[in-house]
C-alpha cells in the first residue's frame, strides 16, 4: 500500500520535472515578463507625473 503509493509518486514527480532546457526556457519568459512589468510600471509613473513636471517649470 504504502510502498507502491510512494513509489507512484516518485514515478509521477519525475515524469513533471522540467529538463535543463525547459528551466531555461521558463526563466527566461518569466524575467521578460518581469522585465516587461517593470517598463509599463515606469512608463505609468512617467504618465502621472509628466503633467506635475511639466506645469512646474
């Protein structure tokens, strides 16, 4: 009971482990999302504040 369970469960863990090249991959599309996250964020702030800046000088 037990001992089979665990061992499906190794079984079936192994099988959903990401190769090197999909670890890769997977960083890389999260930091360009991040990345792309962080520019909108920037671009906002910019938006918001430009008017501010603008009629200040």
């Amino acid at each position: 009971g037990a001992g089979v369970s665990s061992a499906l469960i190794a079984v079936i863990s192994r099988k959903l482990e990401l190769s090197r090249a999909e670890k890769h991959v997977n960083n890389f599309m999260a930091d360009s999302k991040l990345t792309n996250q962080r520019k909108n964020a920037a671009a906002l702030v910019l938006q918001q504040t430009w008017p501010v800046y603008k009629d200040f000088f």
